[in-house]
C-alpha cells in the first residue's frame, strides 16, 4: 500500500505510460543532472535565504512570496537575454529594486513587520 508521495508518484508514472511518455531519473547524488533546479535552489539561497532571518511562518510566507514575484517578473535571467520570464504579469506599482521586501503591497507590508 503506498502512501503520500509514492502514491502520487505511482499515478504519475502509470499515467505517462499511457500517454506513451518515458521518464528520466536524476541519479542520486547527481544534481547536476538537474541544472534548472539547482541554478534556481541557488538564485533563492543567494538573493534570500541567506540574508533573511525569519521569525514566523507568516512572516517567511510574505518575503518568500515577494522575492517570488520579483524573481519572475523584475529580476533579468541571463538564459533569456537578460529579461525576466513574466514580466506581463507584474502587476504595477512594483518598483525595481534587488530587495524582495521592497516589493511587498501596503497591506502585505503591515503583516511583515518585525517585533
């Protein structure tokens, strides 16, 4: 009996042999079989984590989901000649700026306040 992902993971595998789909497995071990996930886990080490201190969930929610929107809509991606992957999807005003926290709403903001 699986549970969780496993069984998640056995519908997937079922469903793209139906489809006439075969799969690639990273080995373990090898990340960089996977360079899109590692350059991303990196980008978010480097821009965020390591210069945030997060003191509650709510509070790592907000500034992760900033640094979100700016990654994919500001921030230039040297792999498509140095423009963001959605930048129609900005949702004015966001200012350009290198920190995530600046591009939080009013009312996001009021939520991210330090004690």
């Amino acid at each position: 009996m699986c549970y969780g992902p496993e069984f998640i993971a056995n519908a997937v595998q079922q469903w793209l042999a139906k489809v006439g789909v075969n799969t690639l497995y990273i080995t373990p071990g090898s990340p960089w079989e996977n360079g899109y996930c590692e350059s991303f886990n990196g980008s978010m080490r480097d821009e965020l984590l390591n210069g945030e201190i997060f003191y509650t969930l709510a509070e790592a929610k907000i500034l992760i989901e900033a640094w979100r929107r700016h990654y994919n809509t500001i921030r230039p991606h040297s792999a498509l000649g140095y423009r963001p992957p959605a930048p129609e999807a900005a949702m004015p005003p966001w200012p350009p700026s290198g920190s995530a926290s600046l591009h939080l709403r009013p009312a996001m903001a009021q939520e991210a306040t330090m004690h």
